[in-house]
C-alpha cells in the first residue's frame, strides 16, 4: 500500500500543474482563452525583408582562404601502371596525392606528366581561392584540354 502512495504522491503535482498551466488560464479572462494572436500582412513582410537583408550581407562577405599566403607545391608522379598522377603539398606536408584522373570512374591515369601537372595546378588554384571542396568536373578537365 505504501509503494501505491508512492506512485501517486509522485505523480500528482505533474498532473496539477498539466491541468493548471496548460491551458494557460488564469481564471481571470474569459476572452484569454479564445484569443488567437494575429499576424499583421506588413509584420510578416517586415521580417522576410529582414531576413533576405541578413542573408545577402553573409552572401556578400567573402570568406578569406586559409591557404591564401602558404606555399603550395604541385608535382607530377608516374603510377605503376606507366600513367600519371599529381600530388599536392601545402606548406611541405601532403594535401592531396590524386593517381587518377578524378572525375573519371575507373583507375585510369593521365597520359602525361604535363596534363597531371596542369590539373594538380588547377586544384591548387581552387583551394588558394577558397573554393572548396576542390573538385574537378569532366567539362573542366576538357576545357584544361588534359583529356585524350
């Protein structure tokens, strides 16, 4: 019996207070509880105008690239299979080693350290610009003239 009591003593102020603040009565004002808030047509514009003027201050601030003042290297390598890779370096440490051609499926590489170069040269421009990720499009590749 004790154990019940319990239970109900526990219980018992959540109820009370569901009961009493939910309705969100005071007992007071009648017309409280059958009020409804209006929104006003020029409330609602005015804060859509507030909104597109934050968001177009954010648009405009560029974000300046972390990259922007560190040395970064680009270096063609051969792969096994006699293709070619580019790897880059930022500041001396490893960023990007790319075997492949990147937006190619498969495992092909280029077919000459100059194309590697050249493509690894474009990526390193896209992460100095802060232009992130710094993938490489099938179009891109063709107007760089880096494809067969």
């Amino acid at each position: 019996m004790i154990i019940n009591m319990k239970k109900y003593l526990i219980f018992t102020p959540a109820i009370v207070c569901l009961i009493s603040c939910g309705t969100g009565e005071n007992g007071n004002n009648s017309e409280a509880k059958n009020a409804v808030p209006v929104k006003t047509e020029t409330s609602v514009l005015h804060k859509e105008m507030e909104q597109r003027e934050a968001d177009e201050k954010t648009r405009q601030q560029p974000v300046e690239s972390p990259y922007k003042n560190s040395r970064i290297d680009v270096s063609p390598f051969k792969n096994k299979d006699g293709s070619w890779g580019y790897s880059i370096a930022i500041d001396g440490r490893t960023y990007i080693n790319q075997p492949n051609i990147p937006p190619l499926p498969g495992n092909r590489g280029f077919t000459t350290a100059d194309r590697a170069k050249k493509t690894g040269e474009f990526v390193s421009y896209k992460i100095r610009n802060n232009i992130m990720p710094p993938s490489v499009t099938v179009e891109e590749l063709d107007s760089l003239k880096v494809l067969n």
